[in-house]
C-alpha cells in the first residue's frame, strides 16, 4: 500500500513506568520531572531539585502506589492506550494507521514517529490525549514532535489536535459514564482535575492573575488556552447535559504539590465536605481519559480514606473513558471533522 496517501494518527499520552519496581519508577521520573515545561523554574535549581531530593524521595513511595494500581495485564494507562489504538484502527480503515506513544518511557514517543517517518506517511495527526491544553502536558508533546520532525527530510502534512474540552461527543462520552451511577444516591458530586502551578496558568494570561480571574462563572475570551478556564467549562458542560444545579457539585484540584497550586484542593475539600455531614460523594476526574495513578489510587483510595477519617462514608470514583465506545467515536470525530 503506498503510505503517501495514508494518514498516521498518533496517540499520546503523558507515560508510566515499565514496571512497579522501583529502578523503573525511578527512570520514568527522572525523564519525567525533568521536562523543562512540566518543573519550569531555572534550569539548575530545577535540576537539583529534581535529582538530589524529588527523584531519589519520591521513587521508592511512587513505586509502592503504582504496585496498587497495577493489574495483571500491566499499566492501565499502557493498557488502555494500546486498546484504543486498535479500537481507533478498526473503526478509521486502511486509510490510516493508528500509534500509540508516550511521552516519557514506553512505547516512546520519539521511537514511534521514527516508524512514522520510516513508513513515509503523506499525513500525520497527533492527538494528546488531555481535553484541557497544559504547557506541561499538550504543550511538551507538541514542542517533542516539532522538534523530532524538523530532523526529517521529507515532513508530511501535520495537523495537531490542542484540547477537546468541549467536544460534544467527548462531553456524551463523560455524560454517560457518570450516568452509570444513581446520582441521587450521592450527597455532592466532585469534579477533580489535576493541579498546575499558579505560575504556569497566568503565563497563559499574564496580564491576569489566575487567582483574580472570573473563569469559574463564564470562559472569558483570553481563557480558551487557559487550563483553569477549561477546567471550569469542561464541568459547566457536564453539568448543563446531567442538569445539575450549582450547588449538586464542586470543582477542584488535586495532586498539588506546594500551596501555590490551583485551588480548592481536592483533599481539602474531601474534607470540608465530610464536616459538613457530607456521607457519599461522587468523584469525576473529566481532565484523565485513562484510569490510572491519580484516579485509581489518590482519589479511590487515599481519599476513601481521609474522607472517612472526618466522618464521611462513601467516595465513588466514576470510571474513566479507558476504551468506551464513545471515546473511540470522539477520537475518530477528531480526526475526520478536524
């Protein structure tokens, strides 16, 4: 088949160790914390920091976290990731050819465009799989692929796919997985996406603060690159389509790790939540697409546990999209109405 006239669609995702042992963990954050865009502070504080205290503490307890998260077939993340390649392979056709990647460990990003480039296709897609565009995670893979293809002689077509957080499809795809839950038989839902430092979200909008803007009622015009301000509206989207009133839910954020982080912190408001004589919470984390460490483990486990420290009863995590079908049908959407 001539590949010039086939489309390479690449999926990529943020990475996992090899293994839950504790020299591949270490390999993983080590590639992984010293990404300049994910730990952006002046190169040789960042590289103290990360080789002589953040590496070497948190390899052997990040080891034991992912010994809980693994299952027999391996990663979840991993896991997933290969299904929907193939789930995304069988419903594109001949025309395309679907990779999965990581950006950091394996199958890694930089092997996978290199069969890319090999296999001399006319078109190249690259889907970061985040809805909410981050410097740290859309914004690396996307310098990593520039970056690689530039070396190439001959570089095909690129189309590079930023954030879908509001993609109807992929609004549908959360809607039902969090309708697969009896909501009110949970006192409060919980929408959680990962923590950014405060400092990379106003590098977005420097001429307003991220702690001062208004993106929690409405997405202002200069927040469409904004990840607080998607956050926001990724969860008035899924509130709209459950018809959700204000206060059935809260936004928040989680896996900080100083206090200058984007708030309310999701521990915090476990906790704020279960003083309140809150006793069932439903957890939805709309920025993974993937169960993995900080679905699985932080919130359907450390915070099962906090929150019944402080009296609460019940935390349900709702599953992420993995290889649900509508998934598979928001990534063939992105790629053919793109």
């Amino acid at each position: 088949m001539d590949n010039s006239k086939r489309t390479a669609v690449l999926l990529v995702n943020v990475g996992t160790p090899d293994e839950p042992k504790v020299p591949a963990v270490r390999r993983y954050l080590f590639e992984f914390l010293n990404d300049r865009r994910v730990i952006d502070l002046p190169l040789i504080p960042q590289k103290l920091l990360v080789n002589l205290i953040i590496v070497p503490f948190r390899a052997p307890k990040s080891t034991k976290l992912y010994q809980m998260l693994w299952t027999p077939e391996g990663s979840p993340l991993l896991v997933n990731a290969l299904k929907n390649r193939d789930k995304l392979q069988e419903a594109l056709g001949d025309d395309f050819q679907v990779f999965a990647a990581m950006r950091y460990q394996n199958p890694h990003l930089r092997k996978v465009l290199h069969k890319v480039r090999d296999q001399r296709f006319g078109r190249l897609i690259v889907i970061p799989v985040f809805p909410q565009y981050a410097s740290s995670t859309t914004g690396t893979i996307a310098q990593f692929v520039s970056k690689e293809i530039a070396r190439w002689t001959v570089v095909p077509e690129l189309r590079f796919v930023s954030q879908f957080y509001d993609n109807p499809t992929f609004i549908k795809a959360f809607t039902e997985r969090i309708k697969e839950y009896r909501l009110e038989s949970y006192d409060h839902i919980v929408f959680s996406y990962h923590g950014l430092p405060n400092r990379q979200v106003d590098k977005v909008h420097p001429e307003i603060a991220s702690t001062e803007c208004t993106c929690e009622q409405a997405l202002p015009e200069h927040g469409k690159y904004c990840y607080k301000a998607t956050c926001y509206e990724t969860t008035r989207l899924l509130a709209k389509s459950l018809n959700l009133k204000p206060e059935d839910y809260s936004v928040s954020f989680q896996s900080r790790l100083t206090k200058n982080w984007l708030k309310p912190f999701s521990d915090q408001l476990v906790i704020q939540k279960a003083k309140e004589g809150v006793k069932r919470i439903l957890f939805v984390a709309p920025a993974f697409v993937a169960d993995c460490l900080e679905t699985t483990v932080e919130i359907g486990v450390e915070y099962q546990e906090l929150f019944e420290e402080h009296g609460g009863e019940k935390i349900q995590l709702v599953e992420s999209l993995n290889d649900h079908p509508r998934w598979i049908e928001t990534l063939k959407k992105l790629i053919l109405e793109g």
